[in-house]
C-alpha cells in the first residue's frame, strides 16, 4: 500500500519546548560554488578529479534528487557538503547567501550515509531514545525526560515505525531500517538533511515509503538532499528538483518537470515512452567528445567564478557560546555506559564463549600440572604453568578485543561526527566497560590454576599473582583494541601472533638474561611478557618464600634461592615490573585513542 503524502501541518515536528506554531517555517537555502575534490594516486603522485568546479542551491520546502550514473560523484558531493570529507577539497559553502561557520556546519548539517548504522541489540524505540538523549537539551524547571519521550513517540508516528517500535533493530525490514536512520538524525532538528541513497537496496513499495517520508520532513522546512540511484516515474513524482551529474560535472540543475525540456533544447529528445529519470542516466553516460553533451555542461557552467580557493571556504566560528555537544563529557559518558551496558548483556554471546574457553583451558592446565606448586621437583613445570597462565589471558582477551572496533566502527564514526558525542567520552566508556569483562574472565581463570595446582594459599600472593594477569591482560585488551582500528581483523590475528612469539621468546623464560647475546639482551628490557613472567614468579616464589616439599632423596631446587639464580632473577624488584607494565599501558591507551581519532578524520 503507498503512503499518502500529506500537508507539512499533518508533521508535528518542532523544536523541544515549542509549539508547533512558533517553529520557524522560514525559508532559506544551501549554495554551493566551484566546489572541486581531487584524490591524489600513491603510486605516481597524480591527482584525480572526483568533482570539477560544482555549483548549485538547495532550498527548504523541496525535495532534491541528485542523480547520475555510477561513478559521477554523487556520494562524494554529499561527503564534501556534509564536512565528512576535507582533505583536497576546496570551493565554498554557504546558507543564505553567507559563508558557513565550520563549527556551526556541523550543528544545522546532519548526512545519513548509504549504510545503515544501528546497534542490533537495541529496539526501534530504544535506539531513538538514546539519540534523543544525546542530541536534546533540556531547561531546567522547563523541560523534563517526558518531553523526550513525547518527541520520540511523535517521530515513530511520523515515520511509520509504531508498530515496530519494540522489535529489534537487527530484526526490521529495510524499509525501517532506512527510515530509522533518518530519524535518529531528525531529532536535533537539523536545518539540512543529506541522505545518501536512502532508498538502495529496497522493493519499490519501500522505497516510495521511505521517499514519501522524507517528502513530508523536506516540506516543514528543511533543506532535503538526497542521493537516488535510479528512481520509476512513481518515485520521480516526489522529487521538486533534480541534480544531474556526469563524470563529477553538472550536467542540470532545477525543477524536476523542466529537465526533460532542457535537454531537449541541446538536442537531446527524450522519446515519450521514456522514464525521464532514465533518460537523465542515458545522457549523463554520453561519452565526453559528445557535441551535444559539451555543449550542455558549458550552458551549466556558466555560474563558475574564476577564482580557486586553496580549501573549502568556511569561516572560523570564535563564538564562545556555541556548543557542539548537547551534553557535557560526563553526561555523555553516562548515556554511553548505559546503552553499552543493554547491549552487552542483549548480546552475550562473545562474554559467554570467553568465559567458557577460560575455564576449559584452566582445567586442562590444571590436569597437566596438578598439585605442583610446593613440589620442588617440579618447580620447573610449575614455572610453564605461570607462562601458560599468561598466554591464555594474552590470546583470549587480544583476539575479542579485536573484533571490537570492527563491529561498532560504522555507528561510532558517523555518530561522533554528527555531533552526538566526543571520542574522549567513547573512548573512555570502552575502557570502563572492557575492564569488568577483563577483571572476570582472567580472574576465572588464574583462580582454577592457582587452586589446582596448589600454589600457595596466602592473601599477598594471590593479590599480587592476580595484579600481574590483570595488568597483563589489560595490555593484551589494549593491543587488541589498537589492531582492530588499524588493520582488519584477518590481518590483526596474525599480527597478534607475530608481536606474541618474539615478546615471548624474549620473556626470560626460554632465554634466560644470562643467556642472551649482546644484540639479543635489548629485546628483553622492552618485552612486556617479561615483566608479567617475573611479577608472576616474584608473586609465587618471592617475598622471602620459605623452601619447598622435596618428595625425592635430594631436590636442588628445593632452596628457591638457587632456582632464582638458575633464572637469572637472584634479585627480583616487584615494583620494577609493575611500573614497566604499567608503562606499557598508558603508551597503548595512548596510541588506541590517536588510532581512533586518526579514523574519524580518514572516514
């Protein structure tokens, strides 16, 4: 069944706080000049012009269609005129007619790209209150939770989406999927919305669904572009105005009804039976030599000024009231934990399989070394049971720290730069949630290990054995962290183990410290394995440990002060190893939080 479009009044979209009649229906437009975008090619150094000196307007109360064949940079213009996209861009943005301020852009511009970003584990009606929490001021004594409930309930009538508003996000058609994601962005009340094919991917009924409501939202006064890859002659019906591209050249700019004329004037006929969207495609993949084609683009290129800016011009803002976030760190710390925390135990999967692999591995450990930590016979199986312990909270906490940013990279990116949070705040919210999962699953393990293998019952060993595995995995979890924003996660599985094996061999457990070469000592002062092998032999065999049980006649290890000396470790320094580990840490943190920041400007 297709949607009915209605008058903007049926639409009971405001401002929070204000009634409908008081929300400001002005109009106004975005304008665009000489906007160009060039890649430069690695290889030879070469540029590659992606747009080539575009200019055109956008103006509120009318839905626009920027169309073109593949590869005509339809996608790209919405990245430059949204900020996604900076680099080797220049050319100038306005709104009426005034160059717009760059921090205030990112305020009054929201952009809705081609994929759609949900969190699976939250439901329709979740997913909107948490936006509503980010991106909604509210007055104190004014304003209170209720009116973001209130807003949130009139988005899901607008949009269509009541009757799902209790099903899972990773469960809805496309349809809503889309039109959710347009949503999420309408809660602050964007001035200009660009949406890159909101309709890919869609049956036709869908579609038109999806492009009837975005009709109605672009008719109560906002500026509405949106990328259509190929719409029927239904479809068309609800476009005002079309902007056609051709290998990154416009090609027409105006009333959707007056395109078909234009190109007739350059003799380009369109034959009757034709989808004029169709044609519009047929003439925009016209080979470039084409005199009819040239001649067209030269007609539009008329508005080109002659001058080349060096960048995108938009003005500084040094207006000190001006806020980018809705909320304060702390504030969005809070949300952000809050909405983690539902999803994570929705989504348990990954947490459940971490603990259970701990504690299969525990026992295997501790059927292989059972009751060997007060056998002085066997201090030397017990000492592979402190490097094995290591190597299962390393490899178990590295490989599901990897698959985080992977999974949450798509939201978390186009969420931080349409403004609903700063990456200190989920940056900070990872640490705080990774570090209960960390604390439990290496805590199952290290205590089945300790237990069965009869180490020594004493609170200051266990509380000092249990410190180095934290602090350890902690660096494993960062590690992780750090390859899954780098590289993909095929490839940071590998890499985990090409960082694993030389850290390891270089530990002190194969290659005792006198033992090693001249070149080969080095690597053992910047091995973070080996500062966790030695807090962890430090825990159990230091402390002034008294000797341990000898089962046979003679036992040489049965002083621990010879197997100190035997491992090169005659004077452990607990401490030592706990700065070293900690030093570790923040150089990892460090570069998990550049890693981040570096892909939000590279996205």
């Amino acid at each position: 069944m297709m949607v009915a479009i209605g008058d903007a009044d049926e639409i009971p979209l405001q401002p929070l706080g204000l009634p409908l009649e008081s929300a400001n229906l002005r109009e106004f437009e975005l304008s665009f000049k000489n906007v160009s975008y060039c890649v430069k090619h690695k290889h030879d150094r070469s540029h590659s012009a992606i747009l080539k000196n575009l200019s055109g307007s956008f103006k509120s109360g009318r839905l626009v269609g920027i169309m073109g064949p593949s590869g005509a940079g339809k996608s790209t213009l919405l990245n430059v005129l949204s900020g996604f996209k900076k680099a080797n861009v220049t050319g100038q943005l306005m709104v009426d007619g005034q160059r717009l301020s760059e921090r205030r852009s990112r305020k009054i511009i929201s952009y809705t790209q081609q994929e759609v970003c949900l969190w699976p584990a939250l439901t329709v009606e979740e997913s909107l209150r948490y936006a509503a929490e980010f991106k909604l001021t509210l007055t104190p004594g004014v304003d209170g939770p209720e009116q973001r409930r209130s807003r949130v309930r009139e988005l899901l009538h607008v949009l269509g989406l009541t009757g799902c508003a209790d099903t899972l996000t990773g469960s809805i058609s496309g349809g809503q999927a889309k039109r959710l994601s347009i949503g999420l962005e309408l809660l602050s009340d964007p001035k200009v919305m660009l949406l890159d094919e909101p309709t890919s991917g869609l049956d036709t009924v869908a579609a038109y669904q999806v492009l009837a409501h975005v009709k109605q939202l672009a008719a109560r006064g906002r500026v509405i572009a949106c990328v259509i890859h190929q719409p029927n002659s239904q479809q068309l019906l609800l476009i005002d105005d079309l902007y056609v591209l051709a290998k990154g050249r416009r090609i027409y700019s105006g009333p959707t009804g007056e395109m078909v004329t234009r190109f007739a004037t350059f003799g380009l006929e369109c034959p009757v039976w034709h989808n004029p969207a169709d044609y519009a495609l047929e003439v925009a993949s016209l080979d470039q030599e084409d005199e009819r084609l040239k001649r067209l683009v030269m007609e539009e290129e008329k508005d080109i000024f002659s001058y080349n800016p060096s960048r995108l011009m938009v003005e500084k803002s040094y207006d000190g009231s001006y806020q980018r976030y809705a909320l304060s760190t702390l504030q969005q710390l809070r949300v952000l934990l809050r909405r983690t925390t539902r999803c994570t135990l929705r989504d348990s999967y990954q947490f459940k399989a971490r603990i259970l692999i701990n504690i299969a591995i525990a026992l295997l450990t501790s059927v292989a070394f059972y009751n060997t930590g007060n056998n002085a016979d066997r201090i030397l199986a017990n000492t592979a049971v402190l490097i094995i312990n290591l190597y299962a909270i390393f490899f178990t906490s590295i490989v599901s720290a990897v698959l985080v940013y992977p999974r949450e990279s798509a939201c978390f990116v186009l969420e931080s730069k349409n403004n609903w949070y700063s990456l200190r705040a989920y940056y900070l919210a990872k640490i705080v949630v990774e570090l209960p999962t960390l604390i439990l699953s290496s805590s199952v393990f290290f205590l089945i290990v300790y237990y069965f293998t009869a180490q020594p019952f004493e609170w200051l060993r266990i509380g000092t054995f249990a410190l180095v595995c934290l602090m350890f995995g902690w660096i494993s979890q960062m590690l992780g962290l750090l390859l899954g924003s780098v590289i993909s996660v095929q490839n940071s599985v590998f890499v985990s183990i090409l960082i694993m094996v030389p850290a390891s061999l270089f530990s002190g457990f194969f290659v005792p410290l006198r033992d090693a070469s001249v070149l080969v000592r080095p690597l053992l002062y910047v091995s973070f394995v080996r500062y966790a092998f030695e807090g962890a032999v430090h825990a159990i065999y230091g402390f002034d440990r008294a000797d341990l049980d000898c089962p046979e006649v003679f036992c040489y290890f049965r002083q621990l002060k010879r197997f100190l000396e035997f491992v090169s470790m005659p004077d452990l320094a607990y401490g030592y190893d706990l700065l070293a580990l900690f030093g570790w840490i923040v150089l990892l943190m460090g570069a998990v939080y550049f890693s981040l920041r570096r892909r939000i400007k590279q996205d």
